[in-house]
C-alpha cells in the first residue's frame, strides 16, 4: 500500500550559469497523488522533464520502483510503468481519439515490424486487445462516442481528457501531469478533477505540476513547494496553506 | 445499416474478383504484346522499390536519395552468387536482401542518432560511393563494361524468362510487398510511425523508441529495393552500374513523389505514371526536336517534380477521389468499428465493467 513509488534524491540542473533546480528532494508513493507548485519560474517544469527523461539532470538522480532511472530515455521509463502528459497537449492531431490512445498502448505489446507485416496470429490478438483497452478508458473518461473522429477536432477540453487516457491505458505505475487544469473553463477543470478521483480510487498514482491552487488542495495527498529552483516546503495541503514560507513566496515578503 | 454494411461488402467482393481477373488475364488481355509486358515489368520492379520509399517518406518522415544503391546490390549480389558462384537464384535474393539490411543498418545507426533530414545527405554520399563500388571493382561487377550472362531464375525447376513469366512474378512480389506495407501501417509499428509523425516527445514518453522504428524503415525499405533489384538482374541478364547511380535514385525519389504517400500504393501508380510518360516521352519528343538527346527526361521530370511539390504535395493518391480513397481506408475502419463495438458488448454482458 505504501510501497515507494518514486525517490527524488538532490536533484540538480543548471542551464549555462543559472541554477533551475537546486538540490530538490522528494518521495511519491503508492497511490499518492503529489502536487509541485511554486511561482512562475520556480523550476516545476524542468523538474518534470529530468524526472520524465527529457532533459538530463545536472546532478542528483531519480529512483523509480527502486532503480534508478536518471538518464534513462523517456520511451525507457514508459515501459518501465512511467507515462506523461503536456502542459501544451501533444495529441497526435491527424489520428482518430481510439488511435491515440492505442499509441498509449504500445508498451504493453510485442509486435514487431515482420510479425505486424505478416500479419501472424499474435498480431491480429494484440491489435484486438489494444483496441479493446483503448476503447475502454475512453468509455472510462466518458469519450468513447468520439472514438473514430479526428483527434485534432475535438474541443480543448475533450483533448485533454483524451491525453490522460493515452497516458493511462497502459495502466502506468505513475503518471506525470504537467499542469492538467491550464486553458480549462471551470465545468471542464471539475470533469478532469472527477476523472482523476476517479482514477485514484482505481489505483493509479500520480505526481502533478499545476497552477490552479483550488485543484491542489482538492486533490493532493502532499504538496512540494518549489521557489527559485529550491524546495521550500512540502507537505499535506493545509500545512501547506499556512506555511509561512510559502505565503512569502506567493504573496511576496510584506504579506506575513 | 446491417443492410447497408452487407451491400458494400458485396460489392468489395466483386471489385476484388474484378481485379483479380484482371491482373491474371492482362498477358492475354494485351495478347501477349511482349513491349506491354515488358514494360508492366519495369513498372513493377520499380513500385517495389517505391513501396519501400513510400513507407520511408510517407510514416518515417525521411528521404532517401541513394535508393538505387540497394537495387543495385541486390541486383549484384543475385547476379555474382548465381553466375560465378552457382547459388540458386532464390537463395541469392535473400543474400542480397540480407546484405542491403545489414548496409542499411550500418549507415542508419550513426543517421537516426541526428534529428532531422540527415538521412537525405547520407544516403546521398553512400549512393556516389556505391556507385563507384559498381565501376571500380571490375572483378566482381565487370566494371563499365556491365556483367553479362545473368542465370535466369527458376521456380520449380522451370526457368522463367519469357515477359508474361516475369509478369506474374513480379507482380506477385508487388502486392505481396504492397500486403505487407500495409499491414505494418495498420499495426503497432504503423500507429508508432504515425505518432512520431504528430509529436515526438509525445510519442517517446508512451514508449516509441523513435530511433529503432525510423532505423527499421529505413532497413525494410532498403530490402525491398535490394529484392527488387535482384528480380531485374535475371530479369534482364545484363546490368552495368549506370543503371544504380545517382540519377536512378533520383527517378525513385521522383516517382514517391508523383505517386504521393497517403497510401501504400502510391510506389506503384508513381512507378506506372513514371514509366508510362517515360515511354511516351521517347516516343513524342524525337518529332518535336529530331535532335534532343536522352537529357530531354531529366529536365522534364526535374519539372514535373517542381510542378508536383508546388501544386499537389500529396501526390495523386492525395488527391485520388474520395470514393476510391474509401477502398483503401474506410474498409479498415468499419471493421475496426465492428470490432471494438462488439468486444466492447461481450464485456459489458460479462458484466466486467468497472
């Protein structure tokens, strides 16, 4: 139930002479759902893309499931159970909704170019049972009536929903939200929250990058407070709405 | 519905059985007009090599401008192992195939490591220095003066060589090849290809190792030029090394182009329109000008190729009309539909669903 999930140990980049990220340590466990937040600027987003394989971190590592996975590529931690999505979202645009989520499906299957290219036995098997997923988690998500229309067609919001299906159809150990509320009306933000309980309460975990403060302190089990590149605080959410460090950061140093 | 979805499915019925008859009676159908066969052979040889291509440009993103290279080592190989070496035919096609994988591998490798269109610079200089390989090294490939006496290819003993033979041989490798290239577009890899296509962060995070899929292309387009080129090696009998240089591989890349890569097949109607002009060409432009010379191809297919990039970029299978686009696409997606629709009823009576 507990298990440790994801160890965040000294992690370190700088750009050039700046210093993005400082020394950030942190943990996500087992069905935690982990917030990151912190002003613009603070170093969240590159602290994502070390953590998901993106960018390399300068020093400091990333143990995930008990290995250590830094320096691993991104396409490396999605088999490993580790999934992504983006704060600008990243569909594949000319594919249809099912599609893409059976893209989301491809670490879970085997079939390679001349099995795919005869058409063996295997093959036909796989491509059912991923359609079947995928079809599934969008039903899950409540999209499946969109299923075969171009992906780039749906609005803003449905897109959204499809990405989290994408990232989750492979049904990762964790998945990595980098800011799932940004560019949502708040009758879109409530759905995405509802899916993600949802989630949640099905096992999943998650470790999430996000702005809108509401969202946080509705969903997080913790929240990691990062400001200039350094963790500041971290902690359950109403310990995190009074810590007086966090104030400052927010609100700025005369508000305390 | 079910109604509608039944009469289609009749009428695809009788669309297969059409071609089929068409393609296994053409040699009587031109009354085995051996300048129509032959030229049925080339278009043939060449929509395999573009079947290749088509897969490469069209869902791998790169190009290749030394294609020719690999026709002309399959084209070698088959005709060294069989005519010096006393392999049959078959076995050194697949050497031949074999050896254009391994190629491709060992000049992918370094290749897919750069972002970008690299792929088109190296294949570029690998197709001079092969082309250079084919002259210089006489003692193998005879050098400029060609390589003669290709033993022909048998199957069950009996040697094809007559036009009508290689027509069915070849074309046989042509939908075999076109079967297999879209099986791999409707698959895991094809889906892969494709999210690489739509955003490649996007797809490396959900497990696509870009590098591998684009390296794989590469290779299989690779085997299938080399397997095309063995073909032409007995098919012909006499080859010499004008035939894989740069300017061949340029005609390939032409030929994609026309053909265009929404479908697997734009290789094959590339290659037809390709050779049909070609043909035609040589036929018109010795009354226009009495004394143009063989150039006259290259610039009017350099202008083509302008004409093709500015005014349809998807080439004519972009462009095919929606009914026909319907045959290769729509099939796919009703049974897709028909499946997850009925998979996803025989879950929600086993009464899984969460």
């Amino acid at each position: 139930m507990s298990a440790m999930l994801l160890e965040v140990e000294q992690l370190s980049k700088s750009f050039g002479g700046i210093q993005a990220v400082q020394n950030v340590s942190f943990y996500v466990k087992k069905e935690d759902i982990v917030a990151v937040i912190g002003p613009n600027g603070a170093g969240k987003t590159t602290l994502f893309n070390m953590i998901s394989g993106i960018v390399p971190p300068t020093s400091g590592f990333v143990r995930f499931q008990g290995a250590i996975v830094s320096g691993k590529q991104p396409h490396e931690l999605a088999m490993l159970g580790m999934t992504r999505t983006f704060q600008n979202l990243q569909l594949f645009a000319d594919m249809t909704v099912l599609e893409n989520v059976m893209v989301g499906f491809h670490s879970r299957l085997k079939s390679g170019i001349v099995s795919a290219g005869f058409r063996l036995p295997r093959t036909v098997k796989e491509e059912k049972q991923a359609q079947e997923q995928a079809f599934f988690c969008l039903e899950q998500v409540g999209l499946a009536h969109l299923a075969w229309e171009r992906a780039g067609t749906l609005p803003y919001g449905m897109q959204r929903l499809v990405e989290i299906a994408r990232a989750a159809v492979s049904r990762p150990s964790l998945i990595l939200l980098d800011e799932p509320m940004a560019g949502l009306n708040p009758q879109e933000s409530k759905q995405l929250v509802d899916v993600l309980l949802m989630m949640r309460e099905q096992g999943f975990s998650f470790l999430f990058v996000e702005h809108d403060m509401e969202t946080v302190m509705a969903i997080a089990d913790r929240i990691v407070v990062l400001d200039y590149g350094k963790k500041i605080a971290e902690g359950a959410p109403e310990e995190i709405a009074r810590h007086p460090d966090v104030i400052k950061a927010y609100l700025g140093e005369e508000a305390v | 519905m079910e109604h509608g979805q039944r009469m289609t499915d009749g009428r695809k019925r009788w669309l297969w059985l059409a071609g089929a008859v068409v393609w296994l009676g053409l040699p009587w159908l031109v009354f085995g007009n051996n300048y129509v066969l032959s030229t049925l052979v080339l278009i043939g040889l060449y929509a395999l090599v573009g079947t290749g291509m088509t897969l490469l440009m069209g869902y791998a993103g790169q190009i290749s401008l030394g294609q020719a290279a690999f026709y002309g080592m399959g084209a070698y190989t088959s005709a060294y192992l069989t005519a010096h070496a006393g392999w049959p035919a078959w076995l050194a096609l697949v050497a031949g195939a074999a050896l254009a994988a391994l190629v491709a591998l060992v000049v992918g490798i370094p290749v897919f490591r750069l972002r970008e269109h690299y792929l088109a610079l190296a294949t570029l200089g690998f197709g001079v220095i092969m082309f250079t390989f084919f002259k210089e090294w006489k003692g193998i490939t005879g050098g400029l003066n060609g390589f003669f006496g290709i033993p022909p290819i048998r199957i069950a003993g009996i040697p094809l060589q007559s036009d009508w033979q290689f027509y069915y041989l070849v074309s046989s490798f042509v939908l075999a090849g076109g079967w297999f290239a879209r099986n791999v577009v409707r698959s895991r890899v094809g889906r892969a290809l494709r999210a690489i296509h739509g955003s490649e962060v996007a797809a490396s995070s959900l497990g696509v190792n870009i590098t591998k899929y684009k390296l794989q292309i590469f290779i299989l387009s690779a085997v299938y030029a080399s397997v095309a080129g063995s073909l032409y090696a007995h098919y012909v009998t006499f080859i010499n090394p004008d035939l894989f240089g740069i300017i061949p591989s340029i005609y390939f890349l032409i030929m994609v182009i026309i053909g265009g890569t929404a479908s697997v097949w734009g290789g094959l109607v590339g290659a037809a329109v390709y050779v049909c002009l070609g043909e035609w060409l040589k036929a018109v432009v010795p009354l226009l000008l009495p004394n143009a010379g063989g150039e006259f191809e290259i610039v009017f297919f350099g202008l083509l190729l302008v004409i093709m990039l500015i005014y349809m970029p998807n080439g004519l299978t972009g462009v095919a009309p929606q009914g026909l686009r319907r045959c290769w696409k729509t099939s796919w997606r009703q049974s897709e539909r028909a499946t997850a629709v009925d998979s996803h009823k025989a879950r929600s009576i086993g009464g899984e669903q969460g």
